[in-house]
C-alpha cells in the first residue's frame, strides 16, 4: 500500500454515514503512551529517538494492526506528503513540522492511525463516520492490548499510564467529535455552545485540532479530564451526557430557521451551491464556506440532487495538497484556485 | 508588519475571512476580542497557564523551580517553561509540585482507577533502573566513552530480559 492510494477518496471517517452524521461528522478516541525505561521523547537524545523510531517501526508492521497498514517515515517524506496526511487528519500539525526521527502507522481504511514520536511515543488513534465513540473505544482497546503484548508501556501505580505532559495522565485517553454547527453559527447562539463546554470541562478546537483556531462551521469537541475516572466513563458520559446536549441545541437551532426564515435558508444553500457549480476561482477558505451550507441544505432536506458523502469528500479533496497531488506536481495559489473550481464543478456534475 | 486587533490595540492572532453576500469581510481580533465575539474559545487552559497560576499560589516560586529529577536530570523550572517533563521518573521526583497541579488539571482527583496494562509489567524500581543506565549511556556516547557504553548497553539488554 503506498500513499498515492490514499488520496483518490476520502477515509472511511469522512464517507457520510454513522448515526446523528447531520450533526457529527466524525468519532475519534486517542491513547497516549510511552515506553518504560525511556525518557520521554523531549529528553531523548537524537540516537535513542531513533532508536525508539525503529522499534515502534517494526513493531506496528508486525503486531497485525489491519489487513493492510501504511508506514511512513515523516522523517523522508516530502512537505506534500507531510500536509496531505494533516489535511486527512492522520497526523497533527506539530507532528507534520518536526524535525526530528518520527512517522505514522495508517490502516488501509484509514480509521487507525499511530504517531510515532509525537509529543508522547505513541499515540493511537481510531476515527469513525457519525458518532460511534464507543465502537472506537473497543477498537483501540484492542489495539493497545495487542502492542502491550509486545511492548512495556510506562504505568505508574498511582497516576496510571505516565505522558510527557500531566493533562494526559491516566488513561491517556482524549475521546473528541468533529461537530458541523452552521445553524448555531448563523442564528448566534454558538456562544451558548462554548459556555456550555467551558462549563462541562472540555475542549473546543478547530478543525485540525490541538493548535488550532475555532472558526468556522466545525469543531472539535473533546474531553480534558483524563485521570481519576474509567475509560468506560470517560466515553460513557461522554458519548450519552455530553455530546447529545450538543446536537440538540444544533438541530433546535435548524429547525428554528427553517420553521422562521426557510425562504432566506433556502436562497443562501442554492446561491452556495450555484456558485460551487459556476466558479473559475475560488479559494479553500471560500469553498469551506460554501460546502458548509450545502451540507446543511443537504442534511435539512432542501437539496436533494446532492449526496452527502460527495460534499464530505469536496472538503478533504479540494485542500491545497490533496489538489496538488490530484494534479501531480506543486501549483502556485492562482493555479490551484482554477484547478479547484474546476475540480468542484466535475463532481457536481456541471463539468 | 503586525496586525492590530480590530477591537482594541492589542496584536491580532485570529483572523477570519468571511463572504457574505459575495463579500469578503475580513476579521482581525485577539485572543480576547475573538473570545468575546465567540469566535473562538479559550476552554482549554493551556498547561502553561495552570503552571503560571500554580506558581502565584505556591508563594516563594525559587525553591521548587530548583528541584531536580536525579534520572533525566530536568528541573520543576525547565518542565514550566516547556509544559513537557522529561521521563516517567519526573511523576515521583517533583510529586510535591506535581500533585497541586495535578488536582488542577484533573478535576480534583489523583488516583489512577482505569485499565492496568494485563501484562504486570516491569516493576517501576527496575523501569527506573533502566531510565539511569539509559542516562549514563547518553552521557557515555556523548564524552566518545565506547567502551563504557557497550558496558552499559550489555546491563540494560540484561535487564530488560530480566
């Protein structure tokens, strides 16, 4: 499996599907961990991350992960390669600019993705579509057992799983939900949004996570206590107490617009989408605006000759390195604003 | 050339483009305005600020600035700069200023009750053990010192089959 395989569609976490997908776009669960009798990976010494990168290396393509798994060495990869895996959310953007002996285990599905040598020595990752927080809690349960037969993980009686820094400790477990809010957004009441998580003790981030700015129609929720409580809890109250408090002020706040202002809705969603099939440039900033409304206009049921899974797949596919990619080779900004619209218009079937 | 925030003097570090009836409109706030404006949120407290808060509450800062872990060899001061400590060691050295911090970050509980690795595991006495032969083979490779360090890569293989 190489790496141009992954940029021809979207991952298995982005197609669409999944329960309350209008409103959760996707699921993730994340496990930090480190090696016992090493220092964290700040304090290593360029031999010994090397060491560690090797290890972990050989112990990811053997421990039998998924059918197929993807090692890249980011170390070797090209700055193309490095953005394609930020934008497919495989890697975070820290892990993309280091400098150091590092890389990253994809599952051919893409709903499995272990960072080596990120801020901790591992950290694990499972996404799926919709929300199925605790599906992917079994997932990377099993993960971590399989390479816990093979490696001795860092774990302290007391504080649990040791991290390099202390919000992890514990469980070294974040379980987060990529959330599309377009109509909390538009009717000003995302506020109320982020008080309720301040209140909740969470975290609100942008779309490609830690570092991240909260803009847009997309966020990333997660939870931030990670000591003290079960793994099963932490998903549990999360996935049943949390997350749907969140949907529901979504979905009270469309229906509210449709059932007030549903002409205004409607022109703002088929502008949106005639502009997406009629542009000759168009900018990403632009084209995630205008996908946002699709979407919601897709979800609400005011357009109907548009899929779901196509509008998901326009946000990933028309990133700056996905495009370049697609086109084989590096364009300026200009290039790639034609190179997207036209990209646009053929997949929403206007040429 | 820095950008001043659109609401008050302070430096922009948010910046939004939105289109609006085919307009661009541009948006340049701080932290603070973009907070205000709910553009952004600041739920995350960043363990940088937890450290800055903590150091206020513990009075005189100095002394615990100046412990050391005697395995990595990082003092509290260099862990508050970085927000990153420097081995599993560190949890056991610096537990006097960890554990305030701790109750902080963690929502007033310090007792680990989740999974337990189903292997038990190599004894934290032997983990640190390993951790020291580690620092001194770092050290030994540094100062060209190859016959120590093929001494000391013999002792950790030893005891990590141990």
């Amino acid at each position: 499996m190489r790496l141009t395989d992954l940029t021809k569609q979207a991952g298995e976490w982005l197609r669409g599907a999944g329960p309350m997908h209008d409103v959760v776009i996707s699921s993730r669960v994340r496990l930090a961990r480190n090696l016992a009798g090493m220092p964290f990976l700040s304090r290593c010494s360029q031999d010994q991350q090397r060491e560690l990168e090797a290890r972990l290396r050989k112990e990811l393509l053997e421990v039998g992960l998924a059918k197929e798994v993807l090692y890249v060495d980011l170390a070797a990869a090209s700055d193309l390669d490095r953005q394609l895996l930020v934008e497919r959310h495989l890697i975070s953007r820290q892990h993309a600019e280091a400098g150091h002996p590092r890389g990253v285990a994809v599952s051919g599905t893409e709903t499995v993705a272990i960072m080596v040598n990120e801020e901790d020595h591992l950290r694990i990752q499972v996404l799926r579509s919709g929300l199925q927080l605790e599906e992917a809690a079994q997932e990377i349960d099993r993960i971590d057992d399989l390479l816990e037969e093979r490696l001795d993980f860092s774990f302290h009686t007391r504080y649990g799983y040791l991290t390099a820094c202390p919000t992890n400790v514990g469980t070294g477990l974040r379980v987060s939900v990529l959330l599309h809010l377009p109509a909390l957004k538009m009717t000003g009441e995302i506020e109320k949004f982020f008080r309720a998580a301040q209140d909740m003790r969470l975290a609100v981030r942008g779309l490609y996570g830690e570092g991240t700015e909260a803009t847009g129609d997309f966020f990333q929720l997660s939870n931030q206590t990670t000591l003290g409580r079960t793994e099963e809890q932490i998903v549990s109250d999360f996935l049943h107490q949390t997350v749907p408090r969140f949907i529901e002020y979504e979905q009270k706040a469309r229906q509210a617009l449709l059932d007030r202002r549903s002409v205004a809705i409607d022109d703002k969603v088929c502008r949106a989408l005639s502009l997406l099939r009629s542009a000759r440039l168009i900018s990403s900033e632009e084209t995630m605006y205008l996908l946002s409304l699709v979407r919601m206009g897709v979800n609400l049921g005011r357009v109907t000759d548009v899929d779901l899974a196509a509008i998901n797949e326009l946000f990933l596919l028309t990133q700056p390195a996905h495009l370049q990619r697609i086109r084989n080779g590096p364009m300026s900004p200009q290039e790639r604003a034609e190179a997207r619209a036209k990209f646009i218009r053929a997949r929403l079937g206007t040429g | 050339m820095k950008i001043k925030c659109d609401k008050c003097d302070n430096p922009a570090s948010v910046h939004l483009t939105e289109i609006s009836g085919g307009q661009k409109i541009e948006k340049h706030l701080c932290q603070d305005c973009a907070a205000g404006e709910g553009i952004t949120v600041k739920t995350n407290i960043p363990i940088s600020q937890l450290l800055e808060d903590f150091i206020l509450q513990s009075g005189p800062g100095e002394e615990l600035a100046d412990l050391a872990c005697d395995v990595c060899k990082i003092t509290f001061g260099e862990f508050r700069q970085k927000g990153l400590l420097g081995c599993p060691h560190d949890y056991d050295a610096f537990e006097r200023a960890l554990l305030p911090l701790l109750h902080r970050a963690q929502d007033g509980t310090t007792q680990h009750v989740g999974k337990v690795p189903h292997r038990a595991g190599s004894s934290q006495k032997k983990q640190n053990a390993i951790l020291r032969l580690r620092g001194q083979l770092k050290d030994a490779v540094a100062s060209e010192d190859y016959e120590r360090a093929a001494a000391l890569r013999d002792q950790i293989k030893q005891l990590e089959n141990s």
